[in-house]
C-alpha cells in the first residue's frame, strides 16, 4: 500500500492526494502520513514483526464463519464476533475491508489446508480424541484403558471418559453426553479426526458420516468437523491431552478395581488438569472457563435420540445374518429382527438376555461364551430357513411320488449336506423332466450314492437323447437301432448307474 501510494504521487508529478485516495478507497490523511515517510521510516515500518491488524486475532474464527456460512454478511459476522467477545474495536468499515480480503483467501485456499483451531474465541470449539493405554494394573490384572478426551479450545477445560471395551459408536455417544454435561453446555462444533466412529468415508473432502453419531449431533445441536486425513496438527491441544491423560493422569498408577479408576480421574481433572495454569494461556483453565467461556456455551440437554427406552441392556446393532456382537463374540436373535436394534444384558448367572426395542420383551438368552471370535446361535433363530426347506422337500414329493421324492431328498442331502436347499431348488428346476422318466429309471436315480444336481442332468440329457434305446434294458430281447450319438449318450448313462460320482466326473473328462 505505501509503495502504490509513492508510485501513484511520483513526487508531485503523478496523481493528487484526493484521487489516489478516491482510487484505493482510503482516506485523504491515511495517504498523507504515509508521503510523509522517508525511506528509511518506510523500511522500518515494513520489517516490523510486532505490526498486525488489530482483527488479526479473531482471524480464525472469521475464517471458520465464512467457509461453514459462505454467504455470511459483514454486519452478521460482527454481530456473531461481538456475541462471544464483546465490541470491537475495530470500525464496521475496517471489518467489511478485512472481510473481503479474507473472502479471497478463503475462495483461492489450497487443497491441502489445516482447520482454523478457535481459541480466542469462548464456546466456539471443543477438540474430541480417543486414545488407550495398556498394562494398566486393576485388580492386580494388566488392563487396557480406553478413554475419550474432550478438550474446549478456548479455555483448555478438560474432560475425559473411560471405558472397558475399545471405543464403539455408542460408546462414543455416550461418552459426548457425558462431557457436555460435565462442561455444563454444548460447543458449536466439535472437531475430530477421521475415525469411523465418526466418518465413515471421505472422497474430495465429502464426508460419509456415521449416521448413528450424526443424529446424535443434530439432536445435541453442534456441528461435526473432521480433520484433513494424516493432520493432526488441526487438533493440537487434544492430541497433547491424550498424552497428557496417558504420562500424568494414569501410567504409574494402580487401581483396586474399575469404580476406583473412574475416581481417581475425576479427582485428577479437578486437582491436577483443570486446576493447574495452562502452559500456553497463562491461566487455570477451571478459573478460566467459569470467568469467560461458560456463559457462551449453549444449553444441553440429553437428546431424545439417547433417551431411556424403559428396556434394560445397551443397545445393539443386528446385522444383516442375524447376529449382534458383545464381548468379541456374536450371538443370534430371531430373523425378523434382523438389520434392526435390539438391547442385550449380562445376567450374573452367566446368560445373555436379548431384549426387542421398543417394547422390552426378551426375545433371545444364550450362555456367555468365555471365549473370542465365537458366533453363538439357536437353530429355533433360522427357523424360515428350514420352512423354505420342507416347502421344497414337499414340492419334490408331490411331483414324483411321496416314497420316491424323499429317497431323492436323501441322497441330495447326503452328498452336500451344508448346500442342501441350493440343492433342492436345482431339483425343483427340473421336476418336469425327471417326471419324464420311468418310475424304475427314476428309483434307480434315487437310490445312486453321492447324488448331485449335476448327475441328474446326466441321467436326463442320456435319456432324452434316446428313449428307446432305455427301453431296452427294461425289454433284453427287443432291438432297437441305434444312432452313435444315442451310444455314446447310453454309454454315460450307463457309467452313471455304476460308478461312484467322482470315477464318472473322470471317465466325462
């Protein structure tokens, strides 16, 4: 600006005050003071480090307004300023001017960018991190620690949550509600990284949110903001505090039990995080929060979306087979709750109770597995499966006889046990052929050890290919002409009735 305004006097000899003024749109004395700068003066002013601009330090802030609310006014971004740190000193026209320039920055920003972190500005920004630690001695017994950290950018208050199993979406929700309530309010928004609790997938910086985790956040009222991937810097301070959490609050340290844990932590928030002087704001972030920061949280309270249902358990997800997971291990419910929600229970006599959401009737119990990996289930759970599988093993009866299509069913099922209703839709597919057959061609079929779909289709296409010659065997004594096509199909048909499926499947190749 002071070289455009030298340029543009030339000494005199360029333009005048009042058009370089009317040109740059300052005012008249703002051009004045700086003609009268000698070089030396104008140096110094330049390299001065310690210059800025006195909105400079809410910069991020009106960044973070701009790219979550493009179409923002000026006189709106002031109001929402003022509403968190009071008047400005700024004027609404130097506000306007520092806008526009950032509206610049904002629309030409790189791809690779970092998250503006908003801490001058109270109950804007609250950083959320999980993390664990391990070996940690409950009971006697090396245990690991899941935790969640919830940091408020502005006045470093710090809360965090515990829990005996890594970190699940309702967990993670749980654990929000938790901290909200501790802080006495709800921040704006929230930043995280990109954890699947939170996203689920992110292509050009379009997030998959998780659903569950975001109708929670709706109802909570603030926003999500996910860190670039592999950038931990946008979320400095929790990063910091989850190592704070692991070296300070727990390493070291033994507990008598679970219940004994939580109290300790509590007591290291109260003492010890939030009670000593911030390293990098100078003050007690306790002190701190309760002086400037509190007042401009919003109100929380527990959405409807967390609300007790009148079910006992935790609630769980079903999936698509009709297994929900507890403990590293998975149990079955009933197939018409299947990909729906259910709440489990640990009873102390070592039985999982299932119970159905809304409603509260117990739909399943198993017996705890002590193990990991194990799928439990009852066989009751699948029952539409094996009404699928009588409904085909009648249609087999009906069409080729009651005796003989459940000789047929047998053998089916003793060749491929694990596959047998597949199986018996191939044979459905084909009932009107195999009713074609003799009754003796077709009680030898039933009766062939290791029968397949495949060796019915050979006994089919065989006898089709030439009937006659098939009568033969019936009539020893009768001739019947013969193409060498029909031959070389009676020659299969005849290796099928007396091989085992495997020489047949050889001898074909």
């Amino acid at each position: 600006m002071i070289h455009k305004i030298k340029a543009m006097y030339d000494e005199g000899r360029g333009s005048s005050i009042r058009e370089i003024a009317r040109t740059l749109q300052i005012s008249r004395n703002t051009v004045r003071k700086y003609l009268a700068l000698d070089e030396a003066s104008i140096d110094a002013k330049l390299s001065d480090r310690n210059r800025h601009k006195t909105l400079d330090e809410h910069r991020a802030y009106i960044i973070h307004l701009l790219e979550t609310f493009p179409r923002l006014s000026a006189v709106k971004v002031k109001r929402k300023l003022e509403e968190k740190v009071g008047p400005l000193k700024a004027s609404s026209r130097s506000l306007r001017r520092y806008i526009s320039a950032l509206r610049e920055e904002v629309v030409q920003a790189q791809p690779r960018h970092y998250e503006p972190v908003l801490d001058h500005v109270p109950g804007v920004q609250c950083q959320v991190d999980p993390g664990e630690l391990r070996e940690v001695l409950i009971g006697g017994v090396a245990t690991v620690v899941y935790f969640v950290v919830f940091v408020l950018s502005f006045s470093r208050l710090m809360f965090v949550g515990a829990s005996r199993r890594p970190i699940d979406t309702e967990t993670f929700i749980r654990l929000h509600d938790a901290a909200f309530r501790y802080f006495g309010g709800c921040p704006e928004e929230c930043v995280y990284d990109q954890t699947r609790l939170v996203v689920l997938d992110e292509q050009y910086r379009e997030l998959e949110l998780n659903q569950r985790f975001a109708q929670y956040a709706t109802g909570a009222g603030f926003r999500i903001r996910a860190c670039e991937g592999y950038d931990p810097e946008s979320k400095g301070k929790v990063e910091a505090g989850v190592k704070y959490v692991k070296h300070d609050g727990l390493y070291g340290e033994q507990f008598e039990d679970w219940a004994a844990m939580e109290q300790h932590l509590q007591r290291w928030l109260e003492e010890v995080a939030n009670a000593r002087v911030h390293g990098t704001t100078g003050q007690v972030p306790r002190a701190h929060f309760d002086a400037e920061e509190r007042a401009k949280m919003r109100p929380y309270l527990t959405p409807a979306c967390l609300a007790p249902t009148g079910v006992p358990g935790e609630p769980r997800k079903v999936d698509k087979t009709g297994l929900i997971s507890f403990q590293s291990n998975k149990y079955s419910v009933p197939m018409a709750y299947q990909s729906g929600r259910v709440n489990v229970l640990a009873a102390p006599d070592g039985q999982l109770h299932i119970y159905a959401v809304p409603g509260g009737e117990r739909i399943a119990s198993h017996p705890l597995s002590q193990g990991k990996g194990v799928i439990v289930k009852n066989g009751d759970h699948y029952r539409d499966k094996a009404r699928q599988v009588a409904d085909l093993e009648a249609e087999i009866g009906q069409a080729l006889g009651e005796a003989l299509g459940r000789r047929l069913c047998r053998q089916v099922r003793r060749t491929e046990p694990q596959h047998y209703k597949d199986k018996l839709r191939g044979v459905k597919r084909h009932l009107s052929r195999l009713r074609a057959l003799p009754e003796a061609e077709l009680a030898l079929l039933a009766d062939k050890d290791g029968l397949k779909v495949s060796t019915l289709l050979e006994y089919l296409g065989a006898w089709e290919a030439n009937p006659e010659r098939f009568a033969q065997r019936a009539n020893p004594g009768v001739a019947t002409p013969a193409s060498p096509q029909a031959d070389a199909h009676l020659s299969v048909y005849s290796a099928l009735t007396r091989q085992d499926p495997e020489e047949v499947a050889h001898g074909l190749h």
